[in-house]
C-alpha cells in the first residue's frame, strides 16, 4: 500500500534541532525523502542508538556485578557462586532488572507519543544516574545487606525502559520499506551495550583493581548522550497520540500475537544475556582458567553472546526486508528449539567447547529473529489497513502509530522473557544442580512460537499471509 499524499513544497525548511518539533514529516513522499527526510532521520538514528546503547549497559549492569563481587566472599558471601545454594540470590539480582525493565517499557513508549522522542531520551538517559549512584554505593560497602543490593538491581531496569521508547520514535522517522533496517540497526547499536558492558567492566578492574570504576565509567557517557539528544534530536508532531488511541492497541489480536512471539526471540536474547556469565560459573567450575581474566572473571567469554546475537539484529531485519519477516522468523524458531537441544547435551556431558559453541548460535538467532519479529509489526498494521480499504493518509497515520504503539507493547512483554528465563535457569540449579530442567521448557516454548507462526503468518489462506 502506498499511502495517498497530497502534493505539498518540498523546500520548506523543518524546525532545526534546538527547536525539537518537527511539524511536517512525509517519508513516504520520495521527494522529501531524498531532499530532507533521510537527513534527518538519519542524524535522529545515530543519537538514539547511543542513547539506547547505555541504557542497555546500565540494564544488563548486575549481571556483570554478580560475578565480580562472588570473587570477593568474605565482603559478599551471598554472592559466593562456589555455593550451590547462593544461585537462587544471584540469578534474582540478574533477572530483578529485565522485570522492572520490562514494566516501564509501556510507560517509557506512551511517553515518547506524549512529550516527544527527543525530550523523553533526554529524560531517560538522566534517569540512568540513578542505578549507577546506587550500585557504586553497593560495590563500596561490603556490608550492604541484601535487600539493598536487590532495590539497587531493580533501579537499573530504568535502562530497559530506553529501548521501547527509542523504537517507538525511530519508527515514525523511517519509511516502510526501509523500517526494516532502521529498526535492526537502531536496537543492534542498542542491544550491542549487553556485549560491551560485560566486556569493558572486567578490563576496568582488572586494570583498575577497584570495583567502583564498574559503575562510575558509564557516567560521563550518560551526561553526555542526555546533551546530544537535547542538541541534535527531534520530536515529530506527527508521533503525538491521544492517550484512547495509544491504548487501543490493547484490542488487537495482532499485538497480542506479536508480543507472544518476541517473548521466544528478544526474551531469549535478554534472558540468555543477563544469564549466561553466571551460568559459566556454575556449570563449568572446572575450566574456569580457559575463560577467565584477572581474578576469576568469565566476562571476556560471556560478551560475545549479546554480541553476535546484536550484530545479527540488523542482518534479520535486512533479510525481512527482501523476503519477509514470517519465513524468517519461522526458521528461526525451528532452528533454537534443535539447537536448544545441543546446548542440553553439551552442558550434559561439561563439554566447554561445545557449549560456548551451541550458545553463540543462540544467541546469533535470537538476534535474527528480534529483527524479524520487528520488521513484521508495521507490516501487519499496513496490511490490514489495505485489507480493510483504507489506504488513504488518515489510513496509514493509524497503522503507522498502531505498529509503533505495538512495538513498545511487544518490547514490554517480550522483555519479561529477560525476567523468566534467569529465575528458570536459577530453578534449575538449585534444584537438580544443572541447566537441563530449565532448557527443556526453552525448547518447548520454541517449539509453540513456530506453530504460532506459521498458523498465523504462512499457511495458506492466512489474511495476514507473508508479512
């Protein structure tokens, strides 16, 4: 469908940046487009991505903490991961965060349709001073009981909530065909802060030898990303919604479905994550030497995980974009439920090898389908609106706000994957002494989001048929 516009001088100027509100915005009009359109649009992309990018490393920031500070037992000994009952503690200090991050992404999307994108990233990149404040308090008092420890936790979710809200705006700065893409690369650029926070922390203090420079080096860069939202980013006229309308997709079948989905893919991906440096240390206490760095840090293995899966984000979005994001993530979910399985053997038989490997590709498919499932919400809503024979403008204002609004509800909901799949894994642990239990229930939930899939998106006689 191509929406209908009505013929309009491309050389206006838009507002500048300082003055936030952009009132005319038609990137489905291919002259404005190529004349102003991609301009900005791409100069909004750039400063959300590195926004959303510490958010993400402010979320998945405990995960990395967990490990580090069950290196010191006598100031944590709640944190001691030699003691196989401390998992339950530990894995609720990894998961807290993806729960309140999951729960604030509704609030942080209806936001970005109230105040505007470029207000509400400044807004949300100051509010990661907080958990950062907080958690070097904690890493500075060993004696912190641990109820603290788990309000402080809960604080960095505050950094989940970004991604909804910096999806949301991006989606109403890019045209259908090319929403896609845009998408992939703003929530890779995003997704990437999993990666390079459980990357950079262990090099910080092991060059540092001080736990407070873990936290303390994401404040500057927080500061930083608040200013270059406030200078070089824009709110659109045309993203503001009417509270009504923002909750009516709450009565869409569609964005039930598609939340459902994101739980098997973006939910994988966060709760592998935020998982994955813990379950190192526990299921491979033997071979800790081939993986660690400093004083018993697994780290600089468990960030190629959220890496791979991040830089695979844009790739699933790219492939959706020329074949369709149904069969994409169709295949994806075929292929986690089989290798799903190979990381339950591997883990089994204390293979380190084979486990690392079976992970990786994991995590690299959650990433092609979190770009698949995302490209497929626009999609939807644009199709319907041509189904139900309103391809006019006011037609696609509604599917275009319709997919965006549904973007923070599958974020949300998909995010509380991120909560589920650690407490499972933590389940597992303490009470078989492995991962098995809980991998096994992973399977199966891959195994129903390919049949949603499918009975929904790829059979034939489907409405919605090849989205």
């Amino acid at each position: 469908m191509t929406a209908t516009l009505s013929p309009r001088p491309l050389t206006e100027e838009l507002e500048p940046a300082r003055a936030g509100w952009i009132t005319e915005w038609r990137p489905e009009d291919d002259d404005f487009w190529a004349t102003t359109g991609r301009r900005v649009a791409r100069r909004n992309l750039i400063f959300s991505i590195f926004a959303e990018h510490l958010g993400f490393s402010v979320w998945v920031l405990w995960s990395v903490l967990v490990v580090v500070l069950g290196t010191h037992p006598n100031d944590f000994p709640f944190l001691n991961p030699k003691v196989t009952a401390n998992a339950d503690k530990i894995f609720w200090l990894v998961a807290l965060p993806n729960l309140i991050g999951a729960l604030m992404r509704l609030p942080y999307t209806v936001a970005v349709l109230r105040f505007g994108g470029r207000n509400w990233t400044v807004v949300s990149a100051l509010l990661l001073m907080i958990p950062i404040g907080l958690a070097t308090y904690c890493v500075t008092h060993p004696g912190t009981p641990y109820w603290f420890f788990l309000l402080t936790a809960a604080t960095a979710g505050f950094g989940g909530g970004n991604f909804a809200s910096s999806m949301t705006n991006i989606a109403f700065f890019y045209p259908e065909r090319l929403k896609g893409t845009a998408l992939g690369l703003n929530a890779a650029g995003g997704n990437i802060g999993l990666s390079s926070m459980q990357f950079v922390v262990p090099l910080l203090i092991f060059y540092n030898a001080a736990m407070v420079a873990a936290p303390l080096f994401w404040l500057p860069l927080v500061l930083a990303a608040a200013v270059c939202a406030y200078l070089f980013m824009n709110n659109l006229h045309v993203s503001r919604t009417p509270v009504r309308e923002q909750l009516a997709v709450t009565r869409e079948p569609q964005a039930w479905v598609m939340s459902f989905l994101y739980i098997g893919t973006f939910g994988s991906f966060l709760g592998l994550a935020a998982a994955f440096p813990a379950v190192l240390a526990f299921e491979f206490p033997k071979d800790q030497k081939f993986y660690l760095l400093g004083t018993a840090l697994l780290l600089p293995v468990a960030f190629l995980g959220p890496l791979v899966g991040s830089l695979a984000r844009p790739i699933g979005g790219w492939l959706s974009d020329r074949v369709g994001g149904a069969k994409v993530t169709a295949a994806v979910f075929a292929l986690m439920a089989v290798v799903t399985l190979g990381a339950i053997r591997a883990a089994d038989a204390k293979s380190l090898s084979l486990f690392l490997t079976t992970m990786l590709v994991l995590f690299t498919l959650a990433g092609f389908g979190n770009g698949s499932t995302y490209k497929m919400i626009p999609a939807i809503f644009k199709r319907q609106a041509m189904l139900a024979g309103r391809d006019d403008t006011a037609g696609f204002t509604r599917a275009v706000r319709l997919g965006s609004t549904t973007l923070g509800m599958a974020g949300a909901i998909g995010a509380l994957g991120g909560f589920y799949m650690p407490r499972a894994i933590g389940n597992s642990i303490k009470a078989t002494g492995g991962i098995t239990q809980a991998f096994t229930i992973f399977f199966v939930m891959y195994v129903v989001c390919l049949l949603v899939t499918a009975l929904c998106y790829l059979r034939p006689g489907a409405r919605l048929r090849g989205v």
